[in-house]
C-alpha cells in the first residue's frame, strides 16, 4: 500500500549528504583495516587476527583451490566492499531525512521505509559510538580480545538485517505494511532490503559455506 | 483502527495455560543445561557468557507465551502481532527460527553424525541475533506510535520476557563490554 507523499523531495543538502556518507563508506571499504585503526586513534585489533589467520594457513596443506574456493573468496572479497558502503549508506540516508522535523511525526514513522531508516539510523548511531569509544580510549584491557576491525561492518549489518526482516514480518501481520510515494520512504525500504539481503547472505550463507 | 480491535479479550489463567508454562520451564531448563560451562569458561567476567545459558532458557517461556497468546480467545492476529508482548516473543521467535534454518542447513552439509553438542554450539552464534531483534521490533513499535499494552496476564508475562531479552541485549557482547569492564576491575581490586 502506497499512500501520498509526507516529506519534500529530494533536495541539493540531502544528496550532498548522502553522497558524502557514500563516498566515506567507499573510503572506509578499500582503506586497510590497520590504517583505519591508527587514523581514528583505535586499539590494534588487526595484528593479533591476521597472526591467527597466517599460523591456520600454514597448518593447512597446500593445495590448489578449487572453483568452489576461489567463488568463495571473491564473495568475501565483494562483502567486504559492499558491507562498510551499506553501513554509511543507511547513515547517510537517516541523517537526510531525519534532519527535516516532520520526518519524526507520527504520520511520517507510520511508513515502513522511514521507520526502517530511524531503527537502522539509531542501531548504527549506537553501535558505533559504543565501539570507538571502547577502541579509542583501550577501555577493553582485559584480555579478552577485540573482534577484529574488518569484521565489524559485517557483524553490524548482519545484526540489524535480521532485526529489519523481523520488524516487517511483524509490521505484515499487524496489517501495518504501509509506504509512502516518496524517496525518504523508497531509500528507506530499498536500505531495508538491502540489509535483509546481506543480513541472510553474508555471515549467516558464510556459515553455510565454511 | 476500530474500537472492537482496541478491547481487550482476556483469557483466564486455566490448568493448561499452567502446564504449557511448567513444560516451558522444564524445557528452558533444558536448553540452558545444555550451555552451563560457558558460566564457568575463562570469559566467566564477562557478562555474555555468564548469563548465556539464562538467555537460552528464556527461550523455552517465550515460545510458551507465543503459543498462550495465539489461542482462543484472542483478539485478531493484525491487533495481537503490534502488543509489545506478543511482538517481543514473536520477534525472538522468528530471530530463533531464521538463525534455526541456516543451523541445520549447516549441520546438514557437514555430516551431522560427526557433529557434536549441536544445541549448544547452535545458541553460541544465534543468542545475540535474538537479543537484538526485540529491541529493534519494540523501538519500530514506540518510533511509530504502535506502542499498545493490553492488561490481559499473557501480554504482561510477554513484556518481562521483553524486557529480560533487553537486558540481554545490553550484557551481550557488543553491549555488554562496559559490565565486562566495571566486573572485571571489581574482581581485580577485590580479589
């Protein structure tokens, strides 16, 4: 169900912002893990990992991949791109939409892709600050490690993905599966079915795979 | 929405509702057992693991309540799917289920006779996808405005189960590092 538009269209501010947030997602995807730790001034979560992974592979005998194994690899590879991107994306779509007051009326949060957009917006707003803080100032001394940096993006979006398929299954059958003829409400969904998708196909198909 | 849907249809408290409850128990019970040594594992100050095998029993009191609420007499399933309630069991429900299917994809593809201690090493991966996904429905319900307790008894036990889910979201490991934190100084400075 589609009703009328709530929200002006798209304006020059929100595309900026959307495209910076973007533009900082690709930044952030091809950027080494290491040097995105020293940039922001994060605990070292990477040497200990890549240690890991470089005594596994040289308890495992050598053989040449398969088809199957190098499939495998260049999916990882396009995760490891597509997960940061989406990650800013979603951010960058909240932050355009939520900076205009009506976008937080009843009748605007009613729509299913601008509440997606808030639930998304808050999860990544939350779920960041509360790790650079813990990175950032070596809160977690404890020995019981970090997860490695790279992982992260995968971890966030296969956690709210599965948190987004669960709220619009619960949205259809409380018959409240509503949208709205507008972008703010189009990227919103089209970012929840973006996160669905990576949510079920990235760490969880990963499972499947390993 | 209609007045009809608003009314609240309560259900008394009978001898089968009470026995679903006790078997839901027993069986939370069960499933907790099954993951106890994550409470006595080297991360036994970090919070996720010493209150992951409580989570997994909430498991078995949450489908309980799902399968109380569903029978009659109910209200209509579009009124009952938006009670915070109902939406916090449903939504642990189905985090369980989707996480439950790729499980035994998994199982399946990688000879399920040489595979041990399936069911705890199955809560090891999905108990964090269910502590998350109650938050992120109860948030969608108060962000739109949906936010409507019913008085009825069922409701009310699937509310605690919500919140004791929130609780597990925030001791959870991507959370839980600040109790982690604070416990593990208070072991140091007290030991």
């Amino acid at each position: 169900m589609t009703r009328e538009p709530l929200l002006p269209g798209l304006g020059i501010v929100d595309l900026t912002i959307i495209g910076v947030m973007t533009c900082l997602g690709v930044y952030v995807a091809f950027l080494a893990p290491k040097k995105l730790e020293s940039a922001l001034g994060l605990q070292d979560s990477m040497s200990m990992h890549e240690a890991n992974i470089k005594a596994a592979e040289m308890r495992r005998p050598k053989v040449e991949p398969s088809r199957f194994d190098r499939l495998k690899r260049a999916r990882e590879d396009v995760l490891q791109v597509v997960e940061p991107i989406l990650a800013f994306l979603s951010l960058g779509a909240g932050l355009a939409t939520f900076r205009r007051p009506s976008a937080w009326s009843k009748r605007a949060l009613r729509r299913r892709g601008i509440l997606t957009l808030a639930v998304v917006t808050l999860f990544f707003l939350t779920a960041l600050s509360n790790e650079f803080i813990l990175r950032h100032f070596d809160i977690n001394t404890s020995g019981v490690g970090l997860n490695p940096i790279s992982a992260l993006w995968g971890e966030l979006t296969a956690e709210i993905g599965l948190g987004v398929l669960v709220l619009w299954v619960i949205l259809l059958l409380g018959r409240r599966w509503s949208g709205a003829a507008d972008w703010h409400d189009r990227v919103g969904r089209t970012v929840g079915w973006l996160l669905i998708l990576d949510g079920l196909c990235g760490s969880r198909l990963s499972q499947l795979l390993y | 929405m209609r007045r009809s849907e608003n009314a609240t249809i309560g259900r008394r408290f009978t001898i089968l509702d009470a026995m679903i409850l006790v078997a839901a128990v027993a069986g939370g019970l069960a499933l907790g057992k099954t993951i106890s040594g994550d409470a006595l594992f080297i991360g036994r100050f970090h919070p996720d693991w010493s209150t992951r095998h409580i989570r997994y029993f909430l498991l078995g009191p949450t489908l309980a309540v799902l399968v109380l609420g569903l029978l009659r007499p109910r209200p209509p399933l579009k009124t009952l799917a938006c009670r915070p309630g109902m939406a916090a069991c449903l939504a642990a429900t189905l985090a369980t289920f989707v996480d439950a299917v790729f499980w035994a994809g998994y199982i399946l593809l990688n000879d399920p006779e040489k595979q041990l201690n399936i069911v705890s090493r199955f809560w090891r991966g999905c108990s964090k996808d269910v502590a998350r996904a109650v938050p992120v429905v109860w948030l969608g319900l108060l962000l739109g405005r949906r936010w409507r307790p019913d008085a009825t008894w069922i409701d009310r036990l699937g509310r605690l189960l919500g919140v004791l889910w929130v609780v597990a979201c925030l001791v959870e490991w991507r959370f839980g590092r600040w109790l982690f934190m604070l416990t593990f100084h208070y072991w140091k400075t007290h030991r």
